[in-house]
C-alpha cells in the first residue's frame, strides 16, 4: 500500500502513446493507496458488520431477556491502545435503537489520523433493520448516510462533497445490521458446531452481502485480571475471517480483527485512555508483499509473475491486457490504443458512463471541470491524456483515510490513489468516454503494493494512472478486481496471504 510518486520512478523510458516526461529528485515520497479499505474496514468490517449478534438474523424471538445499556472497548495495535468503541442499546415499545462510536488512531507515513464512525440503527423486536444513519469523519473528508428499508427496497440518502443523492437497493431478504446485540446470539444457542448464515449489510459499501458465524469452541480466556470461560466465534464476511470471545451471558469479552486489530472489553474511564507512544505500526509496513527488484518498474512493458498462498477465484485477473494461466500472469502493454470521437457513441459499456453515489459525473461542477481541461478536444484517447495529465497535476498527494467522492476530491485537492481514480472516473464518464475503477498491486521500488487506477475504453480496456501520470500504465500494474468501490474490499482477502514472484519482465 506504499507508493512513490511518479517522479521518483525515474529513468523510465517513455511508453508509446505518453507524453509524459519524468524528473529525477533528491527525495522519495510515499503515500497510501486503498487506505480507508485496506486499513479502514480491516476493523470496521468485523467490529461493525460482522458481531456475533448478527445471527438473529434467524427468527429468533426477542422480546425478553435482551440486555440493554453501554458497552466500552480498547482497540489495541501490538499492545498499544489506539482507540475506543462504544456500544449502546435501548429498548422501545415497538423497536430496539442501537447505537455504536468507534474513534481510532491510525500512523501513516509518520503523521497520525484519527478517524471516527457513528452508527444509529432502530430495528425490530427481532433485529430486522428497519431505518439507520452512518458517518465517518477524518482529517479530510466526512460522509454520511441514512437508510430506510421500504418493503423490499432499502433507499439510501449519501451525503459527500455538498451533495446529496438517493440510492435504491433491491433486496433479496431483509437486512441486518449487526450492533453488539450480544444476548441474541444466546438466545440461537452458543453450541460449539454450530453454524449461523444471514443478509447484512454494510453501509461502507453500500452493498448487501451474506455472512457467517461459526461456533468454534469453548475457552478459557484472561482479560484485564479476570480469567473466565467463553466460547469462541469464527465471523466471515466478504472472504474475510475474525474472532470473537463470549461468554454464556452474552457478553464479548475480547476481539481481533482482520490486520491485527484487537478490542478488549474494558471501562468506560479504560477505554477513553490513550497510549502516550501512539499507533504501534505505520500502515505501510503491513501490506507489502516483497519481489525481486524490478529496474525501471515506470518503463516496463511485459511482466511475468507467479503468484502463490492465496486462492485466485473470483478476482478478475484474466482479460485484456492481462493472461491468467494457472497461477501465472502475463501483463503486456498495447502498443497502441484506438479512439473515437467523442462522446462514444456505442451503447455496450453504458454502467461505465452513469453517474453514482461518489462518482458524481452527472454533477455541474464535475461536467464544468472536465470541459474546462478539454477545451473542445473530441478525440477520445487526447482527451483520457488530458484528463489524466490535469488529475496529476492537480491532486497534492497525501494519505487520506476516507471513502473518496469525487466532488470531495475536486474540492479539496488532496489524496492516495482512491481520490485520483475517483475523480478521474467522474471527469472522464462526464466527457463521455467509458471509465472503471481498477484495484490490484503495483511494483514499487523494494515490493509490490495495493493500488487503484482507472481504465477508460479506446477499442478496449486501457489501464492508465493518473495518480503517477501515466498513459498507459505500466506492466507492473496487476489488475484483480474492476467495478466501484464496494469491491476494493475483495482486496482484504489477499492482505498478508499474497505471494508474488517475478519470472520476467521487459
């Protein structure tokens, strides 16, 4: 998940349909990509979307014996405390309000962030989720969302960048969101073998997916001075696996989430404290998968690599410019890209060209950018040049621990890889050329890292980086998944598991 500037990728020939001219500097600068998603949701997903207490999901009946009241948990990196969570629940005649707080510090590049989340959920007597909000605020962006289930339809209200826009959701079954409603899972039956499945969703990414939660044992565990028997649960989500500790009544005494977080049940006073020292790791540290050193990554046009260690169903790894043979890959650079003018004129890739959530192209702004950086340029390759050429000089790059909206990038001007490709998305489908969001790994000096890029269609899929302005890509570019940013939690999957070596490349 570390990245360099393009500039730092010095010495690169240029490819062929580039004008890029690369500046050798003193200073190697790195910053974080798919930060909200890699790091964000490494927590969240367990601590928000995959409690034991989403279980009810089943037709548990649930109108006694429910606890209500306050919860408190330490979030710990290697044995210091970077954070809190903080519980709630009410009950009321007809439903349950949940509510949940979680504040974390996190070390990228040196510099800490602090992100906080708030969900207000009200259910059923049985949990089914009947209307929520959710917010997330960093150091550089907030977003909020609201929810109401109306039959079988969920009708999101997304807030980003000023802008408020409606969302509907088709639902198969009705949706859970799971909020430390512990007792309920005790009300299923805490047997070791048995096996929950259940609908939830998961306001980060706007989508509903199944999850699971698995009694695996009985434990005796030790938290703070008390040693004390619970069982614990196995949570998968999303190809994503974590544990929690319960005791008979219901309580969780303790956590770990996906990238070595750990919650610890602890007092309210515990809780709120801090570790003087702060976050424990930086970021980067956690996700580089190491290679052999490639020279001149910037200037490679053919790769040939080996993966290893992680299962490669379902990611999208064959296609284009990419040959999938087994567990080898094969990256080779178009000599060449076609074009067309503009606005394209075929109707095959029109999911590529509307507006979304956070991909604003429909907005005023964003239809004003991009015409501005055109110029009345018709040629769609000139004009997917030109855009990128704009988003990297525009975008001060800097780590950013936010689910990325392109009127927010447009805004402000800063940000990781996720708020170039965003905003480049946006400005490229408003001028009417076909554009997706690519997530995957890129080679980077000592290893490969997390990434997301755009590609546009000029006759076929065509990767290019607005965040290292280049057009094309270079080879190092592994694509695993396209699509928005709902799939770029896929990428969690291979986080810590994924091994790659490096045949050749040219």
């Amino acid at each position: 998940m570390q990245l360099l500037y393009q500039a730092a990728r010095h010495g690169a020939r240029p490819l062929p349909y580039s004008s890029r001219k690369l500046i050798p500097v003193v200073k190697t600068v790195k910053f974080a990509v798919l930060l909200f998603w890699l790091v964000m949701l490494g927590l969240l997903i367990e601590r928000t979307y995959l409690r034991p207490a989403a279980v009810i999901a089943l037709d548990a009946s649930t109108t006694e014996g429910i606890r209500t009241g306050d919860e408190w948990f330490g979030i710990y990196q290697q044995g210091r405390k970077i954070g809190h969570a903080h519980t709630r629940v009410l009950a009321q005649p007809e439903t349950y309000h949940l509510t949940q707080e979680m504040e974390l510090d996190l070390l990228v590049l040196g510099s800490v962030q602090r992100i906080r989340t708030v969900i207000n959920s009200y259910t059923t007597r049985n949990f089914l989720l009947k209307y929520f909000d959710f917010a997330l605020t960093s150091d550089n962006s907030s977003m909020e969302i609201k929810g109401a289930v109306v039959r079988s339809k969920l009708i999101l209200d997304i807030t980003s960048g000023g802008q408020t826009r409606t969302e509907r959701i088709t639902l198969k079954d009705p949706p859970y969101l799971s909020l430390n409603i512990k007792p309920a899972i005790v009300l299923l039956g805490l047997e070791p073998g048995k096996k929950y499945r259940f609908p939830l969703f998961n306001p980060a990414t706007m989508s509903s997916e199944e999850a699971s939660v698995t009694v695996e044992s009985r434990e005796r565990i030790k938290v703070g001075d008390r040693s004390q028997n619970v069982y614990k649960l196995k949570e998968t989500f999303q190809g994503l696996e974590a544990y929690s500790w319960m005791t008979e009544e219901g309580d969780t005494l303790k956590e770990e989430s996906p990238l070595g977080y750990v919650l610890l049940k602890e007092s309210m006073t515990e809780a709120m404290k801090r570790d003087k020292k702060g976050p424990a790791l930086d970021i980067m540290s956690l996700v580089m998968i190491p290679a052999d050193r490639i020279e001149n990554a910037a200037g490679t046009r053919y790769l040939k690599a080996k993966f290893s260690s992680v299962p490669l169903q379902g990611f999208e790894l064959h296609g284009g410019r990419q040959i999938l043979s087994g567990a080898g890959i094969e990256v080779r650079v178009p000599e060449t890209a076609g074009s067309y003018s503009l606005p394209y004129p075929g109707k095959d890739h029109a999911d590529s060209l509307v507006a979304s959530a956070l991909i604003q192209s429909d907005d005023r702004k964003i239809r004003e950018q991009a015409a501005k950086v055109l110029a009345g340029e018709t040629n769609a390759r000139e004009a997917a040049r030109k855009l990128n050429q704009w988003v990297y000089n525009t975008i001060r790059k800097q780590p950013v621990v936010s689910i990325p909206s392109a009127l927010d990038v447009l805004n402000q001007r800063v940000g990781d890889c996720n708020e170039h490709t965003v905003l480049y998305t946006a400005l490229a489908r408003a001028a009417g050329i076909p554009t997706r969001m690519a997530a995957g790994i890129v080679y980077m000096r000592d290893g490969f890292y997390y990434h997301a890029w755009p590609e546009v269609w000029l006759s076929e899929w065509t990767a290019i980086d607005p965040t290292f302005n280049q057009f094309p890509a270079d080879a190092t570019h592994i694509r695993f998944i396209t699509g928005n940013l709902d799939r770029q939690a896929d990428i969690l999957r291979l986080v810590g598991k994924l091994k790659v070596e490096v045949l050749e490349y040219k």
